[in-house]
C-alpha cells in the first residue's frame, strides 16, 4: 500500500514538475521517486524467485521416491520417475504404490487406499477378486509384486492431483512471529510517519519553513499554487517514505533466503528438508529420540555367532537334516533376494540388512542353493515381519517327498521365538524336550550375545499333517515350535556417532535410544555410543527400561520417571507415541527418528519427525518433516546445527534492521519537529531500505553455522525472538547514529564549513556508511570479535563491497537523481570515521552484562502492579 502511495506521489510530483521547469528540469524529482520504487520492487521480485526456485527444485528431489523394480533380470533400484508401463515392481510394508498395476503374486497382501477413497480399512488384494492396484495408495501389511500399466498424469493419482491446485507458500512459525513483529513496527513507523506529516504541514502552512534560498515557502494560498503543490507532495512523500524504511519487508525474506540457503547446504550435509518448519524448530530442539539400527550403527550386519543347542558351531558341525531345515527357514522365510550374474561373478543380495546377512551366512556358510529349493518346495502361507509380534513365519510342501507334510518355519526375536519351543535340536540332529532348566540356558546364551552387541535371531519349526481344512491356519498355530538355532549378528557402531552424541549433549539436547533389540544389546550398544556410561552400562536405576515397563507405568510415573530414561528396549510403536507425547506434555521440543510404517503416528505427534532415506518406508519419509538420507546420528546433529543457525542469522539480521529503523525514525522525527524538514529525501531512505532489506538480508541470511552455536543450550518454545543482548546491541548503536546525525543536522554547517546541501549530503552517507559497519557488528551477537571467519563468506565480502560502490556512484555520479553533491576527500574520510567507531562501540558493549529475565516481561509486572 505504501508502494502505491509512493507511486501516486511520484506521478504528480512528476507532473507538476514537468509543467513548472519543463521537460529537461522538471522531470528529477518525481522521476528519481519511479527510478527508486522500481528498483526496489524489482530486487525484492529477483529475490523472491530465486528462492521459489529453490524451493521448487528441493520439492521435486523430495518427491524422487526409489522402487525396487525388475530390470535386466535382476532386482535393482530405479527413480519413481523412471517407471514404464511393462515393469515389474516389487512392493513391501510401508512402500507408495508408485502406478497404476495388476497383482502379480504375494503373501498377505493389503493396501491402504485411504489417500484414494478416503476409507480407513485396508483392502485385501489377490488375483482373482481385486487385482488392481492404484497410484498413491500404500502397503499396509505383506509383500508383493505388480505390473505397471499406467503412470504419471495417466494413473488415478495424476487424474486426481491434475485437478487440485495446491498452496505453496507454506508460512512457517517463524515467518508468522515475524509478520506479527513487522507488523508492529509498521505501526510504530505508522505512528511517526503520522506525527512528521501532521507537523511539517503545521509549519509550511504557518510560514515557518524556508527555501533553499533562505526565503519563507508558504506565501498565501492564492500566490503560486504549482510551488504550495510541489511543497505538499515532498511532505506526504516524506512521511510515506517513513513509514517504508519502518515496515521492515526484509524481515520474511530473510526468512526465506536463510531457509532456501540452510535447504541446500544441509541437502549437501546428507539431510532432505520435506517442511520448511522443521529447519527452525530443530534448533529448539531439547531431546532427540533415536532408533539404534541404521543410526547409531552402520547397518551392515554380519552373522558372526551360531548356536545349536548349546554349543557354539561351524559349517561342518551341522547334520544333514538339520542344514535342510536351515534351509528352508532360511530361503522361504526371507523378504530379500539372491540374484546370479550370468558372468559368473559374486551373488548379489538384496532385502533388509538383517536379511542380507542370514541369505549370506546360508549361501558361504551353509552351502545353500536357493534355486534347487525353490524348484523343490511350494509356499503355502506366509507371516510377513510386524513389529507387534517381532517375528515372522513361512509354511511350505515338498513337492518331491513328503507330500503329505507341511513344514511350518519361524524366524525373528531370540527371546520370543524360545519362548514359543517346547523342544531343540542338539548338533547331532537329536531334538531334546526344552525343559525349565534348559530354557534359563538358553536365555544366557541369548544375554550373553546381547552384551557383546549383537542381535539375536532364533530358527524354530514344526511339522504338522498336511489336512486342507487347517492348511490355511497352519501359521496360526505358534505353540509347541522346535528351536533349530540361534545366530548372532554384529552391527557395528557408526564411528562418528559418539562424537555427534557428545555434540548435542554439549549443546543441551538429551539423546534417548529408542529400539526393538533386547535390553541387554541396547545397553551394549549404548554405552559403544556413548549414551550409557561405558564403565557401568546403566549408571542410574530406571535409565534403562523394556517397552512394556514404560507402557505399563501411570500417566504420572510415566512424566516423572522420562526424563531419567536414557535406553528403552523391546519398545513398540505405541512405546515410543507415548514417549514423544509424554517429553511434549513436559515442555520439550522433541525430535524423533523412525524407519517404518508402524513409527509413523511418533514422527507425526513429534515437533520434527526425521525419517531415514535408506531404510525408511515411504509411510515414514511421508509423515516426517526431515528426511535423513545416509540413516547417521551425525546427520541428525548436523540438521540441529544448521537449525540454530537458521534461528541465529535471523536474529542477526532482526538486530541490523531495527538498529536502521531506531534511527531513521528517531533523526526524521525529531528534524521534522525542530528543524521543519528532514535531512533525508525520499530517494535517499529508499535507497537505505534497498541496501539493510535485500542485500543486507542476503549478508547476514546465509551465514554458515559455527561451532559456538552447539555450546549454548536450546531455545525454548516461548523463549522471545529479541533477546536482551539484542536489545543492548541495537539500542547502543542506534543512540550512537542518532547523537552523531543529529549534531551534524544542527551544527553540521558551522562545524564542517559546508553549505547546506552539502551537510545534508554527509549526514546521507555518513547514515549509510553507519549500517555498512554496523553489518560487521550483526554477524555476532555476543562474539567480540566479529571478523573472525569473514573471507570464508565470499557472499558477505562481496555484498559490503558492492554495497560501498553503489553508495559512491550514489553521491558522487547520480547526484540530481539522489539529490546529492559531490564530497571531497576529507568529507569522505569524516563519514568513513564516523561510521568506523560503531566497531570500538560494538566490541564495547558486548562487556556489558544483560540479565536473563526478557525486558518486556517488566513492563507486563509494572502493568499488573499499576492494576492492584
């Protein structure tokens, strides 16, 4: 609205001034207003869409989902974008349906199709009675593969999107906050622009201003309107360019240039930003609650420990029945795969890292064809892997023998599969009754491979008469199971992961591990990381707990005993909702990793969500706001970093622009009052807002993070977004402009042995070279020394040098164009001076001790005492 008014200005001022001087004179004034107004519309435009672009960029990657599709004969990862009808496409628990296709063959096999049709059941899809699969739906439980027979704008989902139009410009909490605070100021600035208006007119009206000759302007309303005209037009433009240098518009883009600028470095520093919210919040972070597998460790598994009743065993040891029963729960119970190259080079193997390691172990170890055994035996039914029950099952025929025998395989949690057996075979191939003692044997043997990190995996079978009214119930039964082994598997930690978890313990964040592997690997793998004390694993009771102990306690045990815990074992989905909801009910902001369907409605209920790229369902990446591409825990103290950083430069550039707007306001004020004109013009305080909103945001918005930043504690949610040390900051520079500008104002003339125009134009660049210094100040808040690490930020360097330029072309090139003059030498080295001592002040100041308490929370107990 300004701008407009401004516009309007410009275009009589315009006018008149044509019509007064004529064409080669008159133009100046109003012309120069046009020149300025476009300017800086067009700067803030080139901004803004710079950063769309950006934006629209990082959206597009966000949404390059990988499938696992069926390619040259083998299983190999593809671009959602690279899917062409005739694929084949296979699909698991968790994954987006990427197109339109036909059921090919499965296990338990149900899709989510509420993003479809907004019903909430999962359907159940087969070949003969619902085959179809639809684009946008997800997979709820089993497995499956599917031929591609539409995609893109051809599928369901593109129809449906094709006619929604979405809204982009999500507003994050921040960018709200600083509307409200720009808002504020704009009326504050309104307020002013209001009291100069209404006492310049008082004073030309009254003949108590002067022309540039010295003579009285107002000589009566009936003597020379076109000059009373010209006169009123300079004051309302005056006050409405006011109120422009107040509006602080910078304040949102800087917002967006520091979200676009943290979005692309942190894409580079492994972490994808799904919501522009998360980049703030995660700075205010006070706990993170991480999975283990994957994050804290490399995810490579290896089985390196097997166990067959209680003796530890090689591939020699095995007996012939045995090695088949291994076999088959190894080949059929499995979701990945093994593919072998025509070359006759090594096997490749592919599923989930746990998978892959057992596939492996049974292919180098035990000698298993996989091919011969799929030739040999036909599925019945399979149990796929669900977090509730920690285990899944297979039944199976031969084909060849035993027709009349199904074969009925568990794999999954030690513990839990033993607890199911009521029997177990020795390396001898004798299966012996499991009785209490020989239980409790096993139980050590499954501890002990937990304290030495590793994850436990059990085999257990059964054989049942193959009768067709119980064959579909076959894996229903899971009593009276025959324990075939235990494997261990070592997952070793990521080696940067203590160090990251020392980072954030610094920086005042609480780290909680969160995972499904039994207590004794958790506290294993937690003292490796740094989590637990590494002398005593659980160096304080209640530190370490079972997911059903944590779902067990009352709501009250529940808030006094979470902020104790450090490790949380055997946790379900449910465990850790309830985690995240009971740390937020507390005042934490929480941030939260997760991997799989079952973790969505946790990454959903935290403040930030961080899914994993490599291991995370498309359920998991959808519902979170971070995506961590390479699955580290340095990756997620990484994205808290950038995330303080995104709060900091903005805090930065909040303190630089108030500082200008403190003092344009304060020196055009008190000019107008006493004086009756202002020593800045119009095109001078539209320049001043192009160089402290733009490029005074593009300075100080993309500032790297430092290391300084994890050594302070956590932002809290109501913490105000100007501190008191910004306030000290911005009000003993803004005194120091306003005392210096002023007594050039008042006694400029006399003092400097200039004219008028010549004082009016050093005041101009001396205020401008003011903010150029003052930039160097706002890099940091309470460093002392602020030139640390500046000719690393090429962009800051660049930016003060064209913003000095730009200035000298201003005076001393552009002069009717600015109404300025030309400065000499000396002139130039008083504004230079002058603005040189805001760095002596700003170094100053920073020794002046503010306290915690926020300054307005006083005015609000002043208030309540006035009330009583």
């Amino acid at each position: 609205m300004t701008i407009i008014i401004l516009l309007a200005c410009a275009a009589l001022s315009l006018t008149f001034g044509i019509r007064e001087h004529g064409p080669k004179e008159g133009w100046y004034e109003g012309g120069s207003i046009f020149v300025a107004v476009f300017l800086v519309i067009v700067v803030s435009a080139a901004s803004n869409f710079r950063q769309e672009r950006q934006f629209d960029k990082l959206s597009k990657i966000s949404k390059d989902i990988k499938i696992d599709v069926l390619r040259n004969g083998r299983r190999q990862k593809a671009s959602i974008f690279d899917a062409v009808v005739g694929d084949v496409i296979f699909l698991n628990i968790g994954d987006q349906i990427p197109a339109d296709g036909l059921f090919i063959d499965g296990y338990s096999f149900r899709v989510d199709e509420s993003s479809m049709t907004g019903e909430s059941d999962h359907v159940e899809v087969d070949p003969n009675h619902n085959p179809f699969l639809l684009s946008g739906s997800k997979v709820a439980d089993g497995s499956s593969r599917m031929l591609v027979v539409s995609v893109g704008m051809n599928t369901s989902w593109g129809e449906m999107m094709s006619s929604i139009t979405r809204d982009s410009n999500e507003q994050t909490p921040l960018q709200e906050r600083l509307n409200k605070l720009t808002s504020s100021i704009g009326k504050v600035g309104l307020t002013v622009a209001s009291l100069v208006l209404g006492v310049l007119l008082v004073r030309y009206f009254t003949g108590n201003t002067e022309d540039d000759n010295g003579n009285r302007e107002f000589k009566g309303v009936d003597r020379n309107l076109n000059d009373n005209f010209n006169s009123v037009l300079r004051i309302v433009s005056a006050a409405v360019t006011i109120v422009v240098v107040a509006i602080p518009e910078g304040l949102p883009l800087a917002v967006t240039l520091t979200l676009a600028y943290s979005m692309k470095r942190m894409m580079a520093d492994q972490a994808m930003v799904r919501k522009l919210s998360a980049c703030e919040t995660m700075g205010s972070a006070t706990v993170i609650c991480t999975d283990k597998t994957g994050t804290l460790t490399l995810n490579q598994m290896t089985v390196t420990k097997c166990c067959v009743g209680f003796e530890e065993t090689t591939k020699h040891d095995f007996s012939r029945n045995l090695v088949e029963l291994f076999y088959q729960g190894v080949a059929f119970n499995t979701t990945g795969t093994i593919y072998k190259p025509k070359s006759g080079s090594s096997l490749e193997y592919s599923g989930s890292p746990t998978e892959k390691a057992i596939l492996s172990w049974a292919v180098q170890d035990l000698g298993m064809d996989i091919d011969i055994l799929k030739q040999n035996y036909t599925v019945l039914q399979v149990e796929t892997f669900n977090s509730d029950k920690k285990r899944s099952g297979v039944s199976i025929k031969n084909n060849i023998s035993e027709k009349n025998i199904i074969y009925v395989h568990w794999k999954g949690a030690a513990e839990m599969v033993l607890a199911l057996c009521s029997s177990y075979y020795e390396l001898t191939g004798e299966i012996k009754t499991m009785s209490d003692e020989k239980r409790s044997q096993f139980e050590n043997i499954i501890q002990g491979m937990a304290a030495s990190s590793l994850r436990c995996i059990a085999f257990a079978y059964k054989q049942i008469e193959d009768d067709n009214s119980i064959s579909k119930k076959n894996l229903k039964n899971e009593e009276d199971l025959t324990l075939l082994g235990i494997v261990g598997m070592k997952d070793p930690c990521r080696p940067g992961a203590r160090k990251a978890i020392q980072s954030c313990r610094a920086a005042g964040v609480d780290i909680k591990m969160i995972t499904g592997d039994n207590i004794f690997t958790a506290k294993a793998i937690a003292a490796e990381c740094g989590i637990l004390e590494s002398n005593n694993q659980a160096a304080l009771p209640g530190e370490v707990i079972e997911g059903v102990e944590f779902r067990n306690y009352t709501d009250e045990e529940r808030a006094e005993k979470v902020d104790i815990i450090r490790v949380m074992a055997r946790s379900s989905p449910l465990d850790k909702l309830l985690m995240v909801r009971c740390l937020k009910q507390k005042g934490h902001v929480v941030a939260v990793t997760g991997d799989g369907t079952n973790d969505a409605p946790a990454l959903k209920e935290a403040d930030v969500g961080l899914s994993m790229g490599i291991q995370g369902t498309e359920v998991a990446k959808e519902s979170s706001d971070i995506v961590i591409l390479d699955d580290d825990f340095s990756s997620v103290a990484t994205v808290l970093l950038w995330g303080r950083c995104v709060y900091n430069n903005i805090q930065k550039f909040i303190q630089f622009q108030l500082t200008v707007n403190v003092a344009a306001l304060v020196i055009n004020f008190i000019a107008a009052v006493s004086a009756g004109n202002v020593p800045l013009t119009t095109v001078q305080l539209l320049w001043v807002n192009l160089i402290m909103d733009t490029l005074g945001a593009l300075a100080l918005a993309t500032e790297r993070p430092s290391k300084e930043l994890m050594h302070n504690p956590p932002v809290g949610r109501i913490e105000p977004l100007i501190t008191n040390i910004m306030w000290r900051n911005i009000l003993t520079q803004a005194l120091y402009q306003i005392s210096v500008l002023l007594v050039l104002q008042f006694k400029g003339r006399s003092m400097l042995g200039v004219d008028e125009k010549t004082k009016n134009t050093i005041i101009f660049n001396t205020f401008v070279m003011c903010q150029v210094f003052n930039e160097f100040n706002s890099r940091s808040l309470e460093k002392k020394n602020v030139f640390k690490g500046v000719l690393r930020n090429k962009l800051f360097v660049g930016i003060i040098a064209v913003t000095v330029v730009l200035q000298a072309v201003m005076v001393e090139l552009l002069k009717k164009f600015a109404d300025t003059v030309r400065l000499s030498f000396a002139e130039w080295g008083v504004c230079l001076a002058i603005a040189a001592v805001t760095w002596p002040i700003g170094w100053l100041v920073k020794f002046v001790p503010v306290g915690k308490k926020p300054v307005f929370s006083y005015l609000k107990l002043l208030r309540c005492g006035s009330k009583t």
